[in-house]
C-alpha cells in the first residue's frame, strides 16, 4: 500500500514565458475548405496566407483565427 501526504495549496495563473519563444502563435484557417494558413509566430505571415488563400478563391471570403498561448501552473507562496 502507497501511502500519500496531501495539503491544500492555493494556485495562480500566467502566461509562460520562454526566452526566445513567441508569446503567442496565430493560425487562420479558411471557413469555407478549411484550408490552414499553418501556425505561424507572426500573425502578419498568417494575414498574408489569407489574402493569398482568397486571391486564388474569391469566394472564400471569412476566416477563423486559431490563437494559442501557453499558460503555466505554479503554487502561490505565502
């Protein structure tokens, strides 16, 4: 039998930050083929994709912005 100690901790919240990493990543993708700009650190190369994208579809005309952001878990001191 394993035998385990817990105590209740009060968590927070932030954003993880990672030297030389984006603080976010941006992806568009087209809601009319789900076509994908892929994800791109720089949200103007994704805007790019996507005026591309309708370029060569004039019809494909609204998109989604897939955003991802990583967070991190730590106990608060105190």
């Amino acid at each position: 039998m394993t035998r385990s100690v817990f105590r209740y901790v009060s968590w927070t919240m932030a954003p993880h930050l990672s030297p030389g990493e984006p603080e976010m990543l941006h992806e568009l993708e087209c809601s009319s083929c789900l076509a994908s700009s892929g994800t791109e650190a720089d949200f103007e190369a994704a805007r790019a994709w996507a005026f591309s994208h309708t370029g060569g579809h004039p019809s494909h005309r609204t998109y989604r912005e897939v955003v991802v952001r990583l967070w991190r878990m730590a106990p608060v001191r105190g």
